[in-house]
C-alpha cells in the first residue's frame, strides 16, 4: 500500500478575514520532489504551514501520512527546515545543539543520547560541511551558513519527507550548490521532498513536479517549466516553451507575479 | 570573623537563611527560563497581580496560597487570550492585566477595612518570620520544580530555538508554554508569602542573569545562578543584621549589585582579552 505523505482537499485558509488559501488540492506521493512556486503572497509558504499543521485550515482538510496533523504521531517521518534561523531571544545554542535537536521525534522522553544519534548529527553536519564550526554559537554564522544548519537538522532526524521552506533565499552559491547535492542525494535514496521556491535555480534538475500557486489557487500542477536560451539565465522571467503563438499565454506565464 | 557568623547565631536568622536559600534553588531553576524567554515582564506581573487572588482568598478565609496560585494562572490565561488578538502586542496585554489586577487587589483590600492582608507584607515579606512549616513547603515546591524542570526540558530547549519547528518534532509548543509559565507560577506562589513578591522577583531575574553572563548550557546557567542567589542571601542578611535594614530588600539589592559586578567583570576580561589578543 503506497502511503501518501500529504493530502489536502479544498484547503481553505483566512487570516483576519482576508482568505490566503481558497480552495487547494493537493496531494504528494512518496518519492515526488515537488516544487511549490508563485509569487510573493501567492500563498505557497501558508500552503506549506497548513499541509505540516503549523496553521491551522479554515476550510477543507489535510492530511499527513493519513492522518490529520493534530493526530499525527510518526513527526520523526517530517524533516522541516523553515525559511530561516529563528533568533531565539538569549538562548545560547551551538551548530550542535541545534543539529541534534532534529532528533527530537526520535527519541523517548527520558532519552539518553544514544551512538545512533550521534552518528546521524556527525554524518548531518558533514553533509552540509559544517563539522568545524560544530560548538561555535549558531548566531555567529552567516546567513547561508545558518541555513545549512537548518538542513542539518532536517538530514539529522532522517526523516522520510523534507519540507523545505525557500531553502535557496539569500544564500551564497556554495551553499545553493551544496543543498542541489544534498537534495539529489535524497532523491536517489527515494526521499520525498516538497519545497517552496520563489526561484529554481540550481534546483531545477531534481524536481519532478511542479505546482504553481496563483492568488491562493494551484494555477498549473505538472511538469516544471524548462529554461531554455536565454531563459536558462537566474531571475529571467520564465515562459512554458510549447506556449501559444503569443509570448504570455501560456499556464504558467506570470507565475512569478508580473502584473498583468 | 565574627562580623559574618554573628547574625546566624540567631534562630531566625538561620531560619531565614535556609528560606533564602530554597527560594534562591527555586528561583535559579524558574528564573533561568524567564530570563532566557524573555519573561520578566509576565513574571512580574504574575508576582503583583496576584494580591488580587490573596485579598479574596483572605477575606473568604481560604488559605492565600490557593488565592495566589488562581490568579496568577488566570493572569497567565489572560494574557495568554489578550496575545491572541493581532491588534494587541503581548507587553500590552500583560501592562493591562497587571493594571487591572493590582488595583482591584488594592481595592478589594483598603475596602474590607480588616487587615488581614498587609500590603507591606505582601510586597516585602518578613523572612525573618520564617517557621519549620514554611519551610517544609518550600522543600515541596523545590523538588515540584526540579522534577517539572528536568522533565520538560528537552521540550523548552526546543520551544526557545524554534517554536515552529518543535512542532513537526512531535512536540506540543503550547503544552510546552502553558508548563513553563506553570513553572513559573510555582517559583512564585510558593515563595511570595514568605519573603514578598520584591524579593522573589529580584531572585528570579539578577542571580539568573549573571550567571548567563558567563555560563553558555542551560544547567551551567541555572548552576551558576543558584550559587548567586545563595551568595546574595547570604550577603543581604548580614549586611541587613549589621546595617538594621529590611532583611528581604537587602537580599533582593545584594542580587542586584551581583548582577552588576558580574556584568563589570565581564567586560573587564572582554577588555583583558582584547588588549592581550593579536594587534589589529
């Protein structure tokens, strides 16, 4: 029995009356690398709170490995990495602190930290390269550095599905090239990934599918668009290249929010 | 030596003095959350709010410490209801509830005419009034608190770096929140009726801040901050026996002024360090 991993009907999701989410369906299967897109305010990171269960629907309902999130107990299967470092307060906290935390869900409440998980926070920070800089306070990084920390954490929990929200925003090539290959590595070993982008880039060769969020409603749900010339060029307006005769027509035209 | 050992020749000194001590215990465990969570305001207003409870629970005859501990909770529920509207930032919430709290408290009070609950008491307590009975109870609330402590860390760890993400770790953030302020309350309630809500607070906030000063994990903080609070007990009644000052206002500015010195010597080796490092 193949399990999905997320299944939303008729999403609906308001805040203070205005409706974000109106009316998704989605469903992702285990071994799908999904790419959510749309513009600023499309309502893809809400999409992504309400599938995990961190906001709650207004309308419709969501699923997580079949059950409603709030029922849900298997969270060591959900690898989250959020789009960026919370900066908690005055809490001190290292690269392995933080890494190590990821093995929350794995572990009973009266936990010793077993040899298991300390080899799945070695072989996580290794992964994103960061082993160095292991007992150095996790606000002393840079910004794509703390990102990486945040994929270790994820990789750290083994999960079975990573989540990723805007994992490539405002990072530095190293790190983009760096999470493409910790992703196609997942891929292979059959991980399911869904994650919201503004932007592909060099993640452009994993995914499998693409959905396309428009004004709260997946807009188009296939194949990711191709970039092929001049489109292949980062933050160059990308258009489906089998679109009609007249350039702007096609489903996904204006997915990155130009007005029309 | 005489100077330090004199005032513990006295029963009640070393009553008060075993007192200062489980309060400083408590208090190091409590007050390491609320200064690294950004509490202070909320426990504050929880240790005043809560006349409100007593002068009921007094004039109704009921034990003050359960008037104390339904107020507090329903000013952390309040707050709690308050932080849910968009409009209302927290700090509000938690000055309006304060507000509210005090002055209903201070009314119920200079209206009954009885004077069964003493403001000045109630602010400062009279540790040098301690009995084994007190103490007892305080032992309760000691061991209450270490277990509560011990139990729910991993969850507050989790619930300070990323309350997000210690959801999709199969953790509750709003159970793990509702248990610290439960924690809290505890620290509180079970010290105010004896050295005052000044004090608690003051040994809640300064030992717990110094010692984050210095110390990075969290049982180095709550470690440190215990011995601090300890030192300033100590401290406050000496001073106190010498100088027949308020014995709980001297312990609470003696944290205080540890506080400070912690915070100057800090600096001072950061200056140290800098001078002696590698030339620019």
């Amino acid at each position: 029995m193949s399990e999905t991993a997320f299944a939303m009907t008729g999403g609906r999701v308001s805040f203070e009356g205005k409706p974000v989410l109106r009316g998704i369906d989605l469903t992702v299967r285990p071994g799908e690398v999904v790419a959510l897109l749309g513009a600023n305010g499309s309502g893809k990171s809400t999409l992504v709170r309400a599938l995990l269960g961190l906001t709650p629907l207004s309308g419709g309902t969501t699923l997580v490995y079949g059950s409603p999130p709030a029922r849900f107990r298997d969270w060591w299967r959900i690898g989250y990495v959020p789009q960026r470092l919370h900066v908690g307060g005055g809490v001190p906290a290292s690269v392995h602190e933080v890494v190590a935390s990821g093995r929350i869900a794995r572990q009973s409440r009266f936990r010793r930290t077993s040899a298991a998980d300390r080899a799945a926070v070695a072989s996580a920070l290794e992964a994103v390269r960061l082993a160095d800089r292991e007992g150095d306070p996790v606000q002393s990084l840079s910004g794509g550095q703390q990102q990486r920390v945040l994929i270790a954490r994820a990789l750290a929990g083994e999960p079975d599905t990573y989540v990723m929200d805007e994992p490539t925003a405002g990072v530095d090539a190293e790190t983009q090239k760096l999470l493409a290959d910790t992703l196609s590595a997942l891929v292979l070993d059959g991980k399911t990934v869904v994650l919201v982008a503004h932007e592909l880039g060099p993640l452009e060769p994993i995914i499998t599918r693409g959905v396309v969020i428009r004004e709260g409603r997946v807009a188009h749900d296939g194949r990711p668009p191709r970039p092929e010339g001049d489109c292949a060029r980062p933050g160059h307006e990308h258009q489906h290249p089998h679109a009609a005769v007249e350039p702007g027509a096609g489903p996904l035209t204006g997915w990155q929010g130009d007005p029309r | 030596m005489d100077w330090l050992l004199d005032p513990f020749q006295v029963s009640f000194v070393r009553q008060a003095l075993w007192a200062g001590i489980l309060v400083s215990l408590i208090c190091a465990v409590a007050g390491t959350w609320v200064v690294l969570r950004g509490m202070a305001f909320l426990g504050d207003a929880m240790s005043h709010g809560m006349l409100l409870g007593v002068a009921l629970a007094s004039l109704a005859g009921v034990n003050v410490l359960v008037g104390g501990l339904l107020s507090a909770a329903g000013m952390a529920l309040g707050v709690s209801v308050l932080g849910r509207s968009p409009r209302l930032s927290q700090d509000t919430g938690i000055g309006l509830l304060f507000a509210g709290m005090l002055a209903l408290g201070v009314i119920v009070v200079s209206h009954s005419r009885s004077f069964a609950v003493d403001l000045t008491a109630f602010l400062f307590g009279d540790v040098l009034a301690v009995g084994r009975d007190d103490l007892a109870g305080l032992g309760v609330a000691l061991a209450v608190t270490v277990v509560v402590a011990a139990l729910g860390h991993r969850a507050f760890v989790a619930l300070a770096f990323d309350p997000r993400k210690a959801h999709t770790l199969g953790l509750r953030p709003g159970a793990a929140q509702v248990l610290l302020v439960g924690l809290v309350t505890v620290a509180i309630v079970a010290s105010f009726h004896i050295v005052g809500t000044l004090l608690v607070f003051g040994l809640l906030i300064a030992p717990a801040a110094a010692a984050a000063l210095w110390a990075r994990a969290i049982p180095k903080i709550m470690l440190g901050a215990a011995l601090l609070g300890i030192v300033s007990t100590v401290t406050g009644l000496v001073v106190s026996w010498h100088a027949a000052t308020a014995a709980g206002a001297t312990i609470a500015a003696a944290a205080v002024a540890l506080f400070f010195v912690s915070a100057a010597a800090g600096l001072l080796r950061h200056r140290l360090a800098a001078r002696t490092g590698a030339p620019s």
